[in-house]
C-alpha cells in the first residue's frame, strides 16, 4: 500500500485530533467525576450582616446513598453551608473554596428569599441563576416569612427519604388543598419579562414547633418538648387570616407552605391567606379539590358551619372588556360540591335541599373572589392572573398598549362574577 503525502497529512491531522479529544475528555471526567462534585439541594438568601446577600447551600453527604451508610434518616446528614459576598456567583465562589469540591445545582430543588431581603428586589438574583447552566427552571420559588437559612435548617422530611423528594411534592400538594402555589423560578423569569403581569411564589415558614424551639434554651430535638400548654395567641387557624408562620402545626419538620407571596415587579409587596390562594388558584385553574367552611343555611343565627369538598367542573373562564377606559372583567366559575359535615334531621337527597346548599356556596364563593378582587387591584394593584392578556386583544398596536397604561386602570377595574355550585351530599350518606 502507497501512503501519498495527502493520506499522510490526513492521518497526522486524525491523529492529532484524537489526542485532544482524549485529553479535553478525561480532565472533563476528572473534574466532573461525582466525587468532585457537590450536589446543592436548596438555596437560602439572606441580607448579610457583612456584605449584600448571605448565602446558604443545603447538601447532603454523598455517603448518604451508600449501601454501608449507617443512617436511614437524611435529616441527619443534611449540610448547611453560609457564606456572604456581594453577589450570589461571589458567595457560590467563597462556598467552592470551602467546600474542596465543585457545587453543582443540577438538583436545586428550591430557592428561598427572605420576606427582608425580596422587599429590596430579586430580579438579579433570579437572572444570575438562570444564566448558569445546570441551573433548573422548575425549581421552586419560596419566600420565607423567616430567614432563610432558618427555613432550610427546619427542613426535616417526615414521608421522604431524601430531601430533593420533599421539594418535588410541592406540585402534588397544592392540587388537593390550594393552600399555597406551586411557584417556579422560570415562571417568575417569565413575569419579569412582560409589563403587565406581576408575578407570585411560595410562601414558606416555621410551623409552631420551630417557632418555640427558636424561643427555647433546652436545644432537643423532641418535638414534645416544645408544645406549649399555655394557649398560643400569635396562631391563626381561621384560613382567612393563615399564613405560612403562623400555623398550629406541631411536628419534626419545621418548615411549611401556606399562602402565596405576591411581587410588584421584582419587590415583594403583600401576601395572600390560605383562602385569597385558594381563589387565585381558582382562576389560574392550578387546584384540583380544596376544603371551604360555609354557614349552614338551615341555622337561622348563623352560628353552626358546615363544610363541603369542592371540586372545579369546569376550567374558569374570563373575560376582559374596555368601557370609557375602565377595565370590566367578567369571570365564570363552576364547580361541584360534595357536603361533609352532615346532621340529623336534613333530608340530604331532596333537591330542594341541596339547591339550598348550591346557593349558599355560591354566595360564599362570590364573597370570598370579591374580597381577593379587592386586595389585589385595589390594595396590591398587582396583576398575578394575568387579567391583562385578555386586554391585549382591545389594542392595535403596542404604543396603544403602553399608552393605556394596564398598571393605573387596572384599580379602577369592575369585576362580573358568574358561580355555579352544584352540590351533592356526601360520597355515601344521603339521609340522616
């Protein structure tokens, strides 16, 4: 075989190739080799004491998984670590340092502001993360009534084994309760990119075991031993005053979920009850089944309530009209009902009944929407249903847009309900 001059350059050239393939790939695998990685479970920013942003990484120890680990409980083998600089690449930079290995978000599971340092704004922070690589957009946006280093070292997980699990429920949770959203990074993203929607996220807290261990001195871990026998006034257990904080909750994992916190543009600006969530997911169609407290119709003083499951039957539906310049929106919700609490004496399979109950839900829905209606245009001025895309339609061109200007007649807007409750009586009982 004759090599010519032209196949011997091809050959060098394949050789040489080859080389710095082989060499970029093994310090690639050399670098990059689990052992040399630090998996981040969750973030925590803080204002710092010395600098803009304390910075808390949540880890677990990578011996954790190993079948010759000594310990079934994750809890144990979480790692908090904080460092404070004046951006979050300088503090993820002063944890690398410390750490000996190289921190990996590829499975952040959450990222928590404290209510203190998001009232200052945290667009920086969410784009400096989304400009890193392995960074996801799923991954939970919480807001922490607490600092959120406290919030993530009170995250103990009861049901899962591993911590990354507990974070991935939050968008299973929220469907059967609508006591808090499931709130994601890139979905604020999104909201920071567009005028005229505001965006929400999570609003997380210590739950009333956490809260009097911080206040106790005794430093157990029992649970028991931070229940108070004395009646706490600082909690709230009506949901339309419930927030993330102030929970009767007493159990090993401190943290917890309740409300939604609510942005004005990048700044937080107010919060929703676990009720005000439960209409905002109504709207979004984000919740699958919640739990309502109505009064019974049937009790004249209005004393006694009775409780229904409820279920949408339909996806809400609304609608954005312009009247001399004033928004009119008009909302349809339907839903089904199912009566838990029932008495004696009531013939639940009447329907003249259960048309009593229908309208009362109705009424108590209507009320609950306007006083939501209020708080967020009114009070907030905030609009985190996007109300606004269907206002969209009404304007030629985006010069009309802006000049309408969404942001001030957005207050001054009339909002239309139309509830439809069709309710049933209990899953098995239908005569007391």
């Amino acid at each position: 075989m004759v090599i010519t001059s032209k196949n011997a350059l091809n050959i060098i050239i394949f050789l040489i190739l080859l080389a710095i393939f082989i060499s970029a790939f093994s310090n690639s695998y050399t670098s990059h080799s689990l052992t040399n990685l630090a998996y981040v479970l969750a973030l925590g920013v803080d204002v710092g004491e010395n600098a803009d942003i304390k910075l808390t990484a949540q880890f677990t120890r990578s011996d954790f998984f190993s079948p010759n680990s000594g310990s079934s409980d994750e809890s144990s083998n979480l790692i908090l670590v904080s460092g404070e600089a004046d951006s979050i690449y300088g503090c993820l930079n002063l944890l690398n340092s410390y750490m000996g290995k190289e921190i990996n978000l590829a499975h952040c599971g959450a990222v928590i502001f404290s209510e203190e340092y998001a009232k200052n704004g945290i667009s920086s922070e969410i784009y400096s993360l989304l400009n890193t690589e392995e960074f996801r957009p799923t991954t939970n946006l919480i807001i922490s009534t607490c600092h959120a280093y406290d919030y993530l070292s009170n995250v103990k997980p009861n049901l899962e084994k591993i911590t990354t699990n507990y974070y991935a429920t939050f968008s299973i949770t929220n469907k059967f309760t609508g006591y808090f959203s499931d709130s994601t990074v890139g979905e604020f993203f999104n909201t920071l990119s567009v005028d005229s929607c505001d965006g929400t996220a999570t609003l997380g807290g210590l739950n009333d075991t956490a809260r009097n261990k911080q206040e106790s001195s005794s430093g157990s871990d029992d649970p028991s031993e931070y229940i108070s026998s004395e009646k706490n006034e600082n909690i709230i257990t009506n949901p339309d005053n419930l927030t993330a904080g102030s929970s009767s909750i007493q159990g090993k994992r401190g943290a917890e979920n309740i409300g939604v916190a609510v942005f004005d543009n990048d700044k937080l600006c107010g919060e929703l009850t676990a009720t005000e969530t439960i209409c905002h997911l109504l709207i979004k169609n984000n919740v699958g089944s919640f739990i309502i407290s109505i009064d019974n119709p049937y009790d004249k003083n209005k004393r006694e309530k009775v409780e229904l499951n409820i279920v949408p039957s339909k996806k809400s539906k609304f609608t954005v009209d312009i009247d001399n310049n004033v928004p009119n929106i008009y909302l349809d919700v339907n839903v089904q009902a199912s009566i838990l609490t029932l008495e004696e004496n009531i013939e639940y399979e009447k329907t003249s009944t259960l048309d009593k109950f229908s309208t009362a839900t109705e009424d108590y829905l209507k009320e609950e929407l306007n006083n939501y209606f209020n708080k967020i245009s009114k009070e907030l001025n905030t609009d985190i249903d996007c109300f606004s895309n269907k206002a969209l339609s009404h304007f030629n061109t985006k010069n009309e847009w802006e000049n309408y200007n969404w942001k001030e007649k957005f207050p001054t807007a009339n909002f239309h309900l139309n509830v439809k409750a069709n309710v049933v009586s209990g899953q098995m009982i239908t005569k007391t």
